[in-house]
C-alpha cells in the first residue's frame, strides 16, 4: 500500500471487520501502527482476521457479535475498551447483509434482515460506541454503498437502509460534533473480490460490464477504501465531518444506475436458462 500515515498509539475498533472491504480497512490501520480490534458474528472469521493482523505486525484482537443484538454489541464495546485500556480513537461501522432480489420475492422477513442489520445495526453500534468514543478527537466512519443515493433494481431494501445509514452519519455529525467526534460516511464503488461483487456481479460477463462502466476503467481495491479511511481519520481530514465520500472511480457519477439495472436483466436471464 503506497500511502502511509500515523496511527501509533491510536486505537482503532472495525465492526464487521472480518472479511472484504472492512478488513481491508483493518488491515490499513494495522500497517499504520495502531492497535486494532475487530467483530463479527462468525467466531472462526474473527480468529482469523486477528491472526492476520498481527501477522503485521499489530497489536490485534477480537471479539464476537451481531449487530442485530443490541445488548451484545454493548458488552462488544466493553470489550473492546478493556483490550485498549482507553478510549476508541477511530471507529468503523461496516457490518452488512447484501442479496439481490425482486421485492415480491422477498418475505417481509427478508427485507427486515438488511434493514436490521445495515440500519439498526449501525444505531445499534454508534448508541453504544458514544461513551467509548475519544472526546475530544474521534473519527467515525460508517460504510456505506452507492445504494444510499442511487436508486438500483434487486436492491430496494440495501438502498433504504444505506440512505438510513447515511442520515444517521449526518445527524450525528451535528448531535456529536460538540464533543469534537467527527462522523463521515464512506461509499465504496464496486470493489474487486468482495462478498458484495461476487453477490451482485456473479458471473464474469457482468463484472466486465460494472468494470467497463467505472469512468477510471477499473474496480476498486480494498486498499482503495483504506486509504480513504486513514485520510478521513488523520489530520488531513481534522476539519471534514458529516460528508458521504464516494471513492468509487467516479462510479456514481456515471452509470452506475443503469449499469446495476442491465446486471439485474442479465441475472434474470442467467436465472432462466
Ligand atoms: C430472497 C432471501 C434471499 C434471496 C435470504 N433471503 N436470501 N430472500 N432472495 N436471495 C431471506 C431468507 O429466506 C429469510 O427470510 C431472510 O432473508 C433472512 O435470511 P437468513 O439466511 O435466515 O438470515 P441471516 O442468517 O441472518 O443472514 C443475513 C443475510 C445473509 C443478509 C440474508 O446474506 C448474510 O449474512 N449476509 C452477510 C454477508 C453479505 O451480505 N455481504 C455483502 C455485503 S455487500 P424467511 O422469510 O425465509 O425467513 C453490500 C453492498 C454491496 O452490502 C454494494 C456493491 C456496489
Ligand atoms: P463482507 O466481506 O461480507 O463483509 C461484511 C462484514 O460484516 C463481515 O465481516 C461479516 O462477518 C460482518 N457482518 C455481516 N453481518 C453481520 C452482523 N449481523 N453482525 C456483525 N457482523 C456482521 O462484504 P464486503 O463486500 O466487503 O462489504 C463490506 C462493506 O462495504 C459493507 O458495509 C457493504 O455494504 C459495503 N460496500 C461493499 C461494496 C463492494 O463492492 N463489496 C460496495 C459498496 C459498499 P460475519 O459473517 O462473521 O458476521
């Protein structure tokens, strides 16, 4: 990774840190020097993500929730500042459920399960994080998806909850700002071996499409998001709060509608055959 920052000393917690983009991020803050816990739900997920990060070289831990589940995210958060032994310096909110699909041919239960997790997950994480937090001084960033301003087929339910997500980033920029907390939404574009893309670009034919339509000609890196992560949470970014930042290619400025709409055809037609 070609940009390089600072986190000695700082103490970064991921949540839904395990895998893809959001390890990602872990991974970033970990070759940057600060120590980094992460949780999910998959108690074998976390185990490995933690070993990865101290194959960095980081000191790492982890520990094992859902978002869904109020009270566990709270005992996470203990957790977390036990294993610090001080205050969250920087804190990423990721945890998401993605699948495409037609509303009819979702359960009510269905779309329950990416709004619980995506929205009430993040009110979940952000009302127990707050007491935690460091004040003055600490960044949050929420992950969101292009799906919180774009409107895209087979996504009606992501696209409600990210634009949720995204409010609750803005309203608490203003709510927490007093406590010098800053709070910043990233939206990744598409991004190369995720969970995401391989769920909502499952054949080669359609990642091809998503790549030719990014205007920079390619899909994003984790590292990508990383790196906008360590900027918001550095000095750089000492004065930027309540902003949504695509880093995406210029994806959400060019297609990315109608491109999500053509790979919602070409499934249906993958499912047919
Ligand atoms: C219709 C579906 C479905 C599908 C699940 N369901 N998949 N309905 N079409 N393809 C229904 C189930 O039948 C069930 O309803 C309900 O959803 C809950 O499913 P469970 O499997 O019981 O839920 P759970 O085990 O809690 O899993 C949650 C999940 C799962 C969201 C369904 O996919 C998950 O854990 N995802 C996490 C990983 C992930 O999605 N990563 C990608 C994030 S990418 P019934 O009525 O039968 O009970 C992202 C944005 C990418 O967010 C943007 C790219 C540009
Ligand atoms: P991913 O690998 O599936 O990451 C999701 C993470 O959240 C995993 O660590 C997962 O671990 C955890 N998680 C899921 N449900 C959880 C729950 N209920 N409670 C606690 N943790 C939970 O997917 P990804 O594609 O990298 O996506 C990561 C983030 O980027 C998401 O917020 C997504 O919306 C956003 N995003 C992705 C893309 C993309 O191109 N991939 C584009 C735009 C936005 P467990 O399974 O162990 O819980």
């Amino acid at each position: 990774m070609s940009a390089t920052f600072d986190f000695s000393g700082k103490n970064v917690f991921v949540v839904g840190g395990t895998s893809g983009i959001n390890f990602g991020i872990a991974q970033g803050f970990a070759r940057w020097g600060a120590k980094v816990m992460v949780a999910s739900r998959s108690t074998d997920k976390v185990e490995a993500a933690v070993a990865g990060l101290r194959e960095l070289g980081a000191e790492a831990s982890g520990t094992a929730f859902d978002v869904r589940d109020a009270e566990a995210v709270t005992e996470g958060f203990k957790a977390a500042v036990d294993f610090f032994g001080g205050p969250i310096d920087i804190l990423v909110s990721g945890a998401a459920g993605n699948f495409p699909a037609k509303l009819n041919d979702m359960s009510a239960n269905a779309i329950r399960s990416v709004v619980d997790i995506d929205l009430m997950g993040t009110f979940h994480v952000m009302k127990a994080a707050h007491e935690h937090l460091a004040k003055p001084g600490a960044s949050v960033i929420n992950i969101s998806a292009p799906q919180a301003f774009l409107p895209m087929s087979y996504q009606a339910h992501v696209c409600a909850a990210k634009a949720g997500v995204d409010m609750v980033t803005r309203s608490l920029a203003l709510e927490w700002g007093r406590d010098g907390i800053r709070v910043n939404s990233i939206v990744p574009g598409p991004i190369a071996d995720t969970e995401g893309m391989d769920r909502l670009a499952p054949t080669p034919e359609i990642k091809e499409a998503v790549t030719k339509s990014v205007p920079i000609g390619r899909m994003g890196g984790v590292d990508d998001i990383a790196k906008a992560a360590g900027y918001l949470s550095s000095d750089a970014g000492a004065y930027v709060s309540g902003v949504v930042l695509p880093v995406d290619g210029g994806w959400s400025q060019a297609g990315a509608t109608s491109v999500m709409s053509k790979m919602a055809h070409m499934m249906d037609k993958m499912m047919a055959n």
